[in-house]
C-alpha cells in the first residue's frame, strides 16, 4: 500500500519501510484500522509500571495481540494514544484495575489510510 506523502522519502515516518513509500500492514493491523473506520474513537489503558495498550473491548484477538496491533499502528504513526484523555460517557468499568485510562483515535494519516483501504482494497504482498 501506498501512503502517497512526501516525507516517506525521507525514511524519517516510521510507517513506511523505504522502499518507495510502501506501507506493510498485517491483517490484524487492518481489522483494527477498520474498526476505528467504524468508531472514530476507542477505549485504550495502561499499567503504572507499563507502556503497553490495553484494549479490552473485543475478543478477536488476545489482550497481548492486541497490544502489538495497536504498538504497531502507533510506531507506524497511524493512531494516536492519549491516556490522559478518556472517552465522555465512556463505562471504564472493564479497566478499573488500570490506573491510566483514556482513548485511542485515527491520525491524520491512518485516516488517509483507511480511505486507501476502502477505495483501493487490499493489494496482496
């Protein structure tokens, strides 16, 4: 997939794996991506003692999986995180023993992405 900005070029987006502005996604990175397509903003925690995601509000995948889909999307620099941002009207009862609670949301370009994905398809490595 192409992600068609000038500053892939550059090898500095962290999305892009230099060759050309290609973008190399699993499909567990694409289901999640699509579901943000789907609600523009969802529920993310964290440990004290830890920087990893936690995402507890579907079970197509494992709580561990889940925290190397949206690491990945994030590193790619298609999500952004804000723990101290929490959902309005959101029930973080599920999260409750995770002190940092708050959301998750599409960046620009992981908007730009899921447009990608949904005129152009899924081109097969």
């Amino acid at each position: 997939m192409s992600c068609e900005h000038d500053h892939c070029g550059s090898g500095g987006c962290g999305g892009c794996d230099g060759c050309g502005g290609t973008l190399q996604m699993t499909q567990a990175e694409i289901d999640l991506l699509l579901d943000f397509a789907q609600t523009p903003f969802l529920p993310v925690a964290r440990r004290a003692d830890s920087e990893a995601p936690i995402y507890l509000e579907s079970d197509r995948y494992t709580v561990e999986e889940y925290e190397k889909i949206i690491t990945a999307l994030y590193q790619k620099r298609l999500i952004r995180l804000d723990y101290d941002l929490p959902l309005a009207n959101f029930n973080y009862a599920a999260y409750k023993v995770y002190p940092h609670r708050g959301s998750m949301a599409l960046t620009a370009t992981g908007q730009h992405v899921v447009e990608l994905l949904e005129i152009q398809g899924i081109p097969e490595a």
